[in-house]
C-alpha cells in the first residue's frame, strides 16, 4: 500500500462504511477523497508533522490526511504531558502541528498550528510518487521523558491479511486508544478492510460506550484483559454479540479467556503477542493462555522467535527502524528484538511471566506479579488482582495484593473470601509467592492504554 488515503480510494465496499465516533461519524468516501486541512494541506507535504488531537476521531482523519503527504507523523498519545511536548519536538524534528482543538501549551512552542475541520472540499491528488511516510509512536510504560519509535506503513500493516471473498461484513469496536500501538492496530484494519469501526471516548462510561457498541452492531471487539474484566462487571455487556473477541497488551491469562468464552459462547476468543517496539508477533486462537512452544524457532517464520535466558526475542519486518531523536539501539546486532518479557515452557507450551524489570525480590527469591494474579483471578468470587512489593525489614520484600470482587458468590463475608483465595495461592504457589497482605478493593489504577497501572501500584 502506497498511503492509508490512496489504500482507501481504491478499496472495494467502502461505501456506507464509517469511523464512528461518541459525537460523530466520519464517512471512509470523505475520508478518502475530501481534506479538512483545506490549503495548509499543500504546505505540510514533506514536513514533519505533529498529531496532538483531542478526540480519537480526529486523530484518524489527520493519519490519513498525512500519510503519503508528510515526510513523518508524530502520534501524540492522549496522556501525553504537556511538559514534555518541547522533548518530543525536539527528537521528532516537528516542524508543525494538527490539532482538533484549542491546547494553549501547543502555542509555545513556536511552530505553525493547523486546526482540522469536518473533511468537505476534494481533496488534491498527492505527490507522485507518494512518500513513504514515517511514523513516530511512543512506547509504553516509561517514566520521564517519553521515547519515540519509527515505523513504516508496510510494517504496521504487515500482520493484517486480507479478508476472503465473500466474507460477512466487520465492524470492529474497540477500548484501545486508536493513538497507541495497540490500537492503530485496529484501525488500520478496519481502514485496509475496509470495516466499520467504533471508537471509544475517555470521557465515556463504560456502559454507555457498550450500548452504543450494540447499537451499531460491532462484530469484532478488542481490549486489553484489563479491559474485558471491567466489562465482564457491567450488565451492559449483554448489549453486544460479537463473533470475535480479540485480546492484547497484557498478559491473558486463563481465568479471562475462560470468563469471555462463557459469556460469549458464539464468538471466536483470541489473543495476540504485539509490542511498540517488535510490532505484532502472533495470535493464539485455540482458547488457552500462552503459546504453543512450536511457534518459537520455527524455520522461515514470518515472524521468527527465540527465548534466551527465559526472555522473548523477536525479529521480523514489522519491527520499528529505531528510536527517534536518541542514541539507543533497538533491536540486537543479530536483528532480535528483546521484548523484556519472560516466558516459561511447560510441556509445549510456553507461559507469560510477566516484565524482566518487574520482579519483586523476596529475600533473594524471584516473583512474578503477573503469575501471582492469574492464580488469585481464577479464583471464585474475583474480577482481578493487582500484585505489588510490600517492604519488609527482614526479607526486603514480600507479596502483597489488591483484589476487586466479582459479582459470584457476593454473599461471602470478606473474611471468608480472602481465607478461600488464599488457600487457593498455598496450593499453587511456593510459601514466599503467596501474598502476607490481600485487601479488597473496589477498582485498581489503570493506564490510559488501558492496562494495570503497576507504577502506581
């Protein structure tokens, strides 16, 4: 594909197709063959350009107004700290900005600013040929100064297979936030599908998004565990009927795909390995956590793995070129890319164990929250768990939990609910992993990707 536009132009079946957004529909004929840039449009060819929108809806249009057109775009995510927007100019070579909104700290940084309207006039053919434009995402889970990395268009689509012939038509919704990895992944779906697509809206209940998910008729439903678990608590989630449900950005462990497969007995449940930095690297659809240990070491994989010192490596074309603005490799002198997260094999299967960097010592023994949680999520009577370090004079750490119940088995007294949960870790778990402090609470942080705020644990 040349641009997300001249990809869209020529596709098929668009017709009546939409972004659909809380306050607004986009129509993919609009979004294919009209600009709401207007005449700046022609002055942003070959520039970089900053994304900082207020609304997802927007974001979309501005990627697909630049791709093809800039020589690099730069994908503000929402959580985006205005204190650090003078870094990311910096290492991004910004040389302008879209915005959807007024943001007064956008207006000092100096650079011109071009405000989105609604696409109505036609807009003109791109440069010939159309340039492969860069895309600058910010990785996740960092402290400080935030890091960019540099994509192409063929690697953020590179996982994405055409759709049969034939095929009933898609409408995918999702909790992701289409301006983070995760998402876009979504949305370049949809737009290369071409597919219907729902967004959500920070500012909107869960509910209320979930009711307007049925009424459009989403049929492909994406989120992290984090976010199904929540959903799992809302009565609303009967309000929807998808035929696949897609998880990622966090380990799936088995008490969630199990729950979902309950509640959604019709669907396909799926989950999918990705990363800012690797790109996607596999969907495991057999309904178990983990992967199958055959996908590792696989000879002419499209996606090739390996597991060094229980940590995933990945190499593929899908991977990121670098970091932008700073001196740090990203990928190994072999072309591997080492995720930072450890896995275990049993049997043929390997398992998530959650971060390298996110062990909690317990007198020099390893633990990993991530493990800790799946046993305490697949007990009766939780939603989720949240498992941080507690300091301990003697041990430097030890285990501690906070746990959200579900609505099974309400009728048990806390007390009697905490003895059976951790009855259930004694028996899955060595003495030193099972939490000395689990209290009850009725929600844990999460991040605006959508995932278990452990920074904030």
């Amino acid at each position: 594909m040349t641009s997300l536009r001249e990809g869209l132009a020529a596709a098929p079946g668009k017709a009546g197709l939409s972004l659909h957004g809380r306050e607004r529909s986009l129509a993919f004929e609009d979004l294919a063959a009209r600009t709401g840039l207007g005449a700046a449009r022609a002055g942003l060819a070959g520039r970089s350009v900053l994304i900082h929108t207020r609304s997802q809806i927007g974001a979309a249009q501005a990627m697909v107004e630049l791709d093809g057109l800039a020589q690099r775009i730069v994908v503000c995510p929402p959580d985006l700290a205005d204190e650090h927007l003078p870094s990311v100019v910096e290492h991004s070579g910004a040389e302008a900005i879209v915005v959807d909104g007024e943001h007064e700290p956008l207006k000092a940084l100096g650079l011109p600013i071009h405000r989105l309207a609604a696409p109505a006039e036609p807009a003109a053919p791109l440069p010939s040929p159309t340039r492969p434009t860069e895309w600058l995402l910010f990785t996740s889970g960092t402290t400080g100064a935030p890091k960019m990395v540099i994509h192409k268009l063929d690697g953020l689509t590179g996982a994405i297979k055409p759709r049969p012939a034939g095929a009933p038509p898609v409408v995918w919704g999702t909790f992701y936030d289409i301006r983070r990895y995760g998402g876009l992944q979504i949305l370049l779906r949809a737009l290369t599908g071409p597919s219907a697509i729902v967004l959500s809206d920070p500012d909107e209940p869960t509910p209320a998004f979930l009711a307007r998910l049925g009424e459009i008729g989403v049929t492909h439903q994406t989120g992290t565990p984090s976010h199904w678990r929540w959903a799992l608590m809302n009565p609303e989630l009967k309000l929807i009927d998808p035929a696949y449900v897609r998880l990622s950005g966090e380990i799936a462990d088995q008490a969630v795909l199990d729950g979902l497969a309950a509640f959604f007995p019709k669907a396909a449940v799926g989950h999918a390995y990705a990363s800012t930095e690797a790109g996607v690297g596999f969907e495991v659809n057999d309904g178990l956590e983990g992967f199958p240990a055959a996908y590792v070491g696989a000879p002419g994989a499209e996606v090739e793995m390996q597991v060094v010192d229980g940590v995933l490596l990945i190499r593929s074309k899908r991977t990121a070129s670098g970091y932008a603005g700073i001196d740090l490799a990203l990928v190994r002198p072999d072309g591997f890319v080492d995720t930072g997260d450890m896995v275990e094999l049993r049997g043929d299967r390997y398992y998530f164990m959650g971060r390298r960097g996110g062990i909690i010592n317990v007198g020099g023994l390893k633990v990993n929250p991530e493990e800790v949680e799946a046993v305490i999520n697949r007990q009766p009577g939780v939603r989720m768990a949240l498992v941080k370090a507690r300091k301990n004079p003697i041990t430097g750490s030890v285990v501690a939990a906070e746990v959200v119940r579900s609505g099974e088995l309400a009728e048990i007294p806390d007390p009697d609910l905490k003895a059976q949960i951790l009855e259930g870790c004694r028996e899955a778990l060595p003495a030193y992993k099972v939490p000395v402090n689990l209290k009850f609470v009725p929600s844990l942080p999460v991040t605006a990707g959508g995932k278990l705020d452990r920074n904030r644990a």
